[in-house]
C-alpha cells in the first residue's frame, strides 16, 4: 500500500501543470491585458522582416482586451525595439500577448509560444522612382537594386532573379538609412524590403515620398500574427475569435460608428455578430456582446488598416491581401455560432 501511495505521489509531482484559463482569467480580473508590440527599429537589428507595425498591433490588443473585459479594462502595451526582446518579455510573463511576429518553428521551439491566426500578411517587394518607368519585377532588368546585405532579402532577390531569368545589378549595404538616402538620391533604381518597411521609410522622404510607388510584385508572403504562450487554450481562442470578428464586421459593414444602431439590425448573422442575439459565447468564456465591445473599442478591421497603415496613416499602404476574401484578399472569419 505504501509503495502505491508513493507511485500515485510521484506522477502528481511530475504530472503536467494545466493552465488552462489562468491568463483569460487574471484579465478579466485585472481589467487590464499586457500586451507588446514591436517598433522594429532599424539600428537595433536587421533580422526582423517587417516594418514598424506597433501602432496596428496596439490597436488590435485593444481589441482583444476590449472583448474579454466586457469593455470594461484596457490595454497596457508595452513597445519593444526587436522581435527577441518582446519574445524574452513573452516569456518571462510581462506581457500575456505579442502582437505579432513571423510564425518559426526554431523561435516557437526556444520561446515556449504559440502562433495564431494571421492579422497581417506582410512579404518582400520593391520601391521604384515613379519616374524610372518601373512598372513590374521584370522592368528591372539591367537595373541597379539596393538591398541590406547578408539577410534573408538579398538571398530572396537572387532565387527570384534566377528564376525570372533577368539580370540586375546589386548593390548592398548595411544600414537601412543610407539605402533609403541612395534610392532619394537616385544613387538606386530600386529598395527591397518587406513591403511594411518600404512603406514606412517612404513615409520618411517627406517631400519627396509621392515621387516613389511600391510595385504589385511581391516576392514572398510573411504573415504577421498574435504570439501567446502555451498552455491558455481559452485566452488563445478569445484573440482569434476577436480578429475574426474584426474582418466579419468589415464585410457585413459593421463600423465604430455604426455598430449602436446595427444592434437593432433584423439581420440574425449581425445580430450574432454584435451580440443582441442570445447565445454568442460559443464557449469563450466571454460577455455576450464581446464582439461589440471589441468593434466599438477599435472600429472594424477595416478601419485599423487605414487608420494605422493605410489611407489615413503615413505609410498609405495599399491593403493588398489584407483584404477580406469577399474583395479578393486573403483575409478570412469562421463561422460565426455554436455549430
């Protein structure tokens, strides 16, 4: 008996620790969601794929702590120069949510996280003078092309090369600033980089940044997406269905503005959408207007991109394929409901 009882505490000292909850819990006690975003900035590191997208990934924490607070708490966002320290905040339990990074086995391996469902799909393109008659990938041809040496980018250029079957010219450097400074002074034909940085560095010419457009032609697609940690299978539930419910109010043409009055909508689908209909937890452990709460908090996704991205924003990215599926893009929500 003895012996049994021995076994039976030694699986118990080493069995699993369910933390199923803890963090969706320790919110929507709190009132407050501790999230990081990261500025990517350029003299801290070139590893990093994407541009300075804080400002989207702060507006879509606000999102999240809106929903799971019954719009009651907020988020307390925390901004960090490279992917590795907010990776190292993630896993220390600073913050409970990254928004976001490029999903890599290798990073999710050593971190102890868990990527969820894309918010952003980044990917590698060119930045053109308007005035160089630059219309596509394959006008470069005999071009000179700038790029930041010795990364992921510069071995991307030369696949695409060999397999478009042209030839450029190379011209790498080392510091984003000063390939920035060469394509203004003309010194570059061409800057590749994710697409979220050309954007951003454009924004930087100042008076001269309508003189430059970003081609269609995108060498690569990187997601952007929310990091968590494992073992919260609710809290990681709770932001994918809160992004979801994002892009379903932009197609069904929820807004801010507009989401008091479509509460009263005859629709069932909005009715769902926004909560008025009984029964929209579908097992989140949330309020049931929690989709409203996260739509009138940040407005829909739509909304975000332009606003901290697109037509209102300095970058003025074209949405691209962050556009829902219902306009050709490659955003998505599941179902809404129970079944």
């Amino acid at each position: 008996m003895a012996k049994f009882i021995l076994a039976i505490m030694l699986l118990a000292a080493f069995a699993p620790t369910c933390h199923a909850g803890r963090v969706l819990e320790a919110v929507k006690s709190s009132g407050t969601l501790s999230c990081g975003t990261v500025s990517e900035l350029n003299d801290e590191t070139t590893d990093d794929t994407h541009g300075n997208l804080s400002a989207f990934g702060a507006d879509m924490c606000r999102a999240v702590a809106a929903a799971i607070t019954d719009g009651r708490g907020h988020a307390k966002i925390s901004t960090y120069p490279t992917e590795a320290m907010a990776y190292q905040a993630l896993e220390k339990g600073q913050i409970a949510l990254l928004e976001g990074a490029t999903p890599r086995a290798g990073l999710a391996r050593r971190y102890g996280v868990t990527y969820l469902t894309p918010v952003f799909f980044d990917g590698q393109g060119f930045l053109v003078h308007k005035g160089r008659g630059i219309a596509s990938f394959k006008d470069l041809a005999q071009k000179l092309v700038c790029f930041i040496g010795g990364t992921d980018a510069e071995l991307r250029l030369h696949a695409a090369v060999d397999q478009a079957g042209i030839k450029l010219q190379y011209f790498p450097f080392q510091e984003i600033g000063e390939m920035q400074a060469a394509l203004v002074a003309g010194r570059c034909d061409a800057q590749t980089h994710d697409i979220s940085e050309l954007a951003a560095g454009r924004a930087a010419f100042h008076g001269h940044r309508n003189d430059f457009v970003i081609l269609p032609d995108r060498l690569t697609l990187d997601p952007f997406a929310p990091v968590v940690g494992v073992g919260d299978a609710e809290f990681a539930r709770a932001v994918n269905w809160v992004f979801y419910t994002l892009v379903q109010a932009q197609i069904s043409g929820v807004t801010q503005a507009s989401a008091d009055a479509m509460r009263a909508s005859p629709d069932l689908f909005v009715q769902t959408l926004l909560g008025s209909r009984r029964g929209t937890q579908w097992g989140l452990f949330l309020q049931e207007d929690w989709g409203y709460q996260a739509i009138k908090a940040t407005g829909n996704y739509g909304e975000i991109f332009d606003r901290d991205l697109g037509a209102h924003a300095p970058q003025h990215l074209d949405p691209g394929p962050n556009r829902p599926w219902s306009e050709g893009g490659m955003l998505w929500a599941a179902p809404m409901g129970e079944n």
